[in-house]
C-alpha cells in the first residue's frame, strides 16, 4: 500500500502536469485562432483558382498539357504527406500515417516504386525507421526543406514549379495529397486527392459546393492551352499551400482537445488521489487512536 507520504508526492506531480497541460491548451488554443484566420482567407481563393482551372481543364487537349497526361505512365508517382513537426495532439498524427500506409499499399501493389514526400517531423522520423527496417523496398524517401507553419504561398509556387518540371521530364506520373481537412476544433477529417493527372472530374469536389462559372466568350480571352501553363502552375502551388494551412489548423485543434482532455483527466486523478490520501490519514489517525486507547486499557488493568 502506498504511504501518505507517496500520495502527497503523486497528488503534486499532477498538480505539475496539470499546469503544463493548461498551458498548453492555452498556447493551442491563440495558435489555432490564427490558423483559422489565414484558413478563412485561404479556402475562397482556392476554390476560385480551382474553378478557373476546371474551365480550362474542360476546354484543353490532354495530349498538350503534361499535368493532364503524363508522358510516362510508368514512373512512380509522388505522394505527399502531411504530419505535425510535434506530438502532443492525441491521435492525429497516427491518423495521417495510417492513411498514408494505406495509399502506399495501394500504389505499390505489383511492385510499382512510390516517390513518398512526408513533411513534418513525425511523418519523416516514422518512415525514415520503417525505411532503415526495410519495409519500403520500392519507396523512396524525398524532402521539401523549409516548410514551416510561417511557410507562404511563394515557397509553394517554387515546389509546384518542380513538380510540374518532374512529371514533363517523365520523372513522375502524378501527385497525391493526404492531408486533415479542418472541420471543427474536436473534427478533422483525412483527406487523400490526386491532384495530378489534371481532371475536371478530380478538380471539381476543390470547388467545394461553388457553382461553376457560365462558359467563357472565347473571342475575349487566351486559347486555354496559353491560360494552362500559368493556371495549372498556380492551381497546384495554392492546393499544396491550402492543405499545409488545413493540415496546420487541424493539428493545433487536435492539440488544443487533446490538452484540455489531459487537464481534464488530471484533476479526476488529483481528486482520486486526494480522496485516497484522506483516506490513508483517516486510518493512521484511527490507528493511532486505537493505540492509545489499548495502551489505556492495559494500564487500568495493571
């Protein structure tokens, strides 16, 4: 049985991580409202340069557009990975990796190589160990460096340039998100979408519940193969930069649930723990009293 002593000691070392915990929550909390703001900004121009494309997608030739008919087929396609740099955030990172093992698997089958892009910290360390252990044999590994959470749309634009130029050299077949598509603050859903090869079809779900603008005068505007090599660049550079910041918002409302379910936790344990330790100085003062009281039996006996 633990001593009174040991109680007290384990009622202060929650006390401790309560305090962090709380803090946490706070700090998640101030992250998360920032996030939110740059993801309200972010979703109409996205679903404006999605429209866009989706027009010019309907209007264009695949055969000249690289990014809407690969010239190799065969080459592996890229996968990109969205995990947090930190843990803490209950289950969202797990999410994310399983979804990603599940695409993989699903790619690879019959031995098809898988160029898999994990950014974030979490990601990279779990399939770096699952590299070394070899049980990606036909999946290589890259790095985009320096992306953070204060990463901007123009350091999008140079990473979807080199996309593009992958898949025109016949290096890439394709490129696929997997991302957390924010909700709510204790609701992120896992997203997995095949931006590239460029379909009308795979484009249209980005224009959310936006209608389609009403077909465009030709007379009045570039052919859609001059409107492609500057739309489709961008389109790409803006639906790489909206799943960062949805990925970036739904980890901090992950992180701000799973503090607040630990400090929640904490103070159940910190009553349970001062009702156990109640207890234990109950016993010791009745065993005490009880001592005393024999010690005085005996005496008048004597």
């Amino acid at each position: 049985m633990p001593t009174m002593r040991d109680i007290k000691r384990r009622i202060h070392s929650v006390d401790n991580i309560k305090q962090i915990t709380r803090a946490m929550k706070m700090v998640a909390g101030a992250r998360l409202r920032r996030a939110q703001e740059q993801l309200i900004a972010m979703r109409p121009y996205a679903r404006e340069i999605a429209s866009l494309a989706f027009h010019v997608l309907a209007d264009s030739d695949p055969i000249d557009i690289p990014l809407m008919s690969p010239p190799n087929p065969d080459a592996p396609p890229t996968v990109v990975l969205f995990t947090s740099d930190r843990g803490l955030c209950g289950s969202f990172n797990g999410n994310l990796i399983r979804a990603g093992l599940r695409h993989i698997e699903k790619l690879s089958s019959g031995g098809r190589r898988i160029s898999l892009v994990p950014v974030g910290y979490k990601g990279r360390a779990f399939f770096s160990r699952r590299k070394a252990r070899k049980h990606f044999e036909n999946v290589d590994i890259l790095e985009w460096p320096d992306l953070n959470v204060h990463s901007t749309v123009g350091r999008f634009t140079s990473v979807a340039s080199a996309v593009e130029t992958s898949i025109a050299e016949g290096a890439s077949s394709g490129l696929v998100v997997i991302y957390a598509l924010f909700h709510t603050v204790i609701t992120q859903e896992i997203v997995t979408h095949n931006l590239v090869p460029l379909q009308p079809d795979t484009v249209r779900p980005l224009m959310d519940d936006k209608a389609p603008h009403e077909a465009w005068d030709p007379e009045h505007r570039p052919s859609p193969l001059d409107l492609s090599h500057a739309v489709f660049g961008r389109f790409l550079a803006t639906q790489l930069y909206r799943a960062f910041v949805e990925n970036w918002t739904s980890e901090m409302g992950a992180r701000m649930t799973a503090m607040d379910a630990a400090t929640n936790n904490a103070e159940d344990l910190t009553s349970s723990l001062t009702l156990e330790y109640n207890k234990a100085r109950q016993a010791a003062i009745t065993r005490e009293i009880v001592d005393i009281t024999g010690g005085a039996e005996a005496l008048r006996q004597q």
